[in-house]
C-alpha cells in the first residue's frame, strides 16, 4: 500500500495518527476525504486471493466541521456492519485505543459475538480462533440513545451467548474484559 506523509485539514489529528501506526492511504484519498490505514489490524495468515482491508478511518473535510467514519479490518470487501461514525475528531480520538485493540477475524468475516459462539459450538471453528476473534472484535457497548442501532448489540450478545451455554464462565469473562474499554467509554 502506497503511503504519503500526512495531510489533512487537521494537521493536529494527521500527527496524531501518524505517531500511532497509521498510515495515510494516498490511492483513496480525495481533496474532500483523507483516509487512513492501521496495519496492525491486517489478518496475520491470509491468502493472496483474500482481498483483506485493515481498521480504516476516512476523515471527510467538506462541511464547517471534520467528519470521521471508522471501517473495521475485515476479510472481505462486503460491507462491513461493525462500522463507525464519530461526529468530530475529538470524539474520533478518545476511541483510539478501543479502535486500535480491533482485528480482522480470523474467518466468517461479518460474524456477530453470538454468531462466533455458535459457529465454534458446531465445531466449524476451533477456540482459539473463536476466542482471538472476539478478544478483538468491534465491541461497542449498548447504545441507550439508539445513535448506533446497528452495533448495540454486540456486547449484549456476549452475554446471550454465556446464557445459552455457548461461552464457558472463564471465555465469558475474558471476552469482557476485552469490551469493558468500549463500554467506559460511552
């Protein structure tokens, strides 16, 4: 992927990026909408049929303020349901560290928390994969405002998942401590 030193309307924000990890994505970027990779968040084993894509933030410049949309690494090049707006920068960078814990799965790429628990209970994917998965999954906690109606489930859907028999008391627990950042946030 080719990459440029950073530009945007922000220069505050493209510094902070850039000193974390994230690189400026110049074959998307327009003059109204920089983009920015996390290559960290890339699946480890992939195969070069995979088109995969990393954490990807878009920072769109054509109104009076910034306006930031989060796209979660993926395995696919589908939509991805887990994705996230941020009205400003601000709200953008106080989820950074949440942002920057996500992975791309390591298969079933659009899968939810419960979906994940089901699939490994049908033996179509091992613990591991099951339990790396979701320590790294988009959790966002319920969203009591309805802003975010699409992702409000995701960590409800961890304990539906403990309910049903689907994750064992210590999963359950590690599962959670890896949302809990998502969820002091909001």
């Amino acid at each position: 992927m080719k990459t440029t030193p950073p530009l945007t309307a922000t220069p505050e924000l493209a510094s902070l990026l850039a000193g974390r990890g994230w690189l400026r994505a110049t074959e998307l970027n327009t003059p109204d909408c920089t983009v920015w990779d996390y290559a960290p968040s890339l699946p480890e084993q992939q195969t070069p049929e995979q088109k995969v894509a990393p954490t990807t933030i878009f920072i769109d410049h054509t109104g009076d303020s910034e306006f930031c949309f989060v796209e979660p690494a993926t395995r696919t090049t589908l939509w991805n349901t887990y994705s996230r707006n941020f009205g400003c920068p601000e709200d953008l960078i106080r989820w950074l560290p949440v942002i920057e814990n996500w992975r791309a799965p390591r298969s079933h790429e659009h899968e939810s928390p419960l979906g994940f628990a089901r699939l490994r209970a049908r033996g179509l994917i091992s613990n591991s994969e099951m339990m790396e998965t979701l320590e790294h999954f988009p959790h966002v906690p319920v969203d009591t405002d309805g802003y975010v109606p699409s992702l409000s489930g995701t960590i409800g859907e961890l304990h539906q998942a403990y309910r049903a028999k689907l994750l064992s008391k210590k999963e359950f627990k590690v599962l959670m401590a890896a949302s809990r950042h998502a969820d002091l946030l909001h």
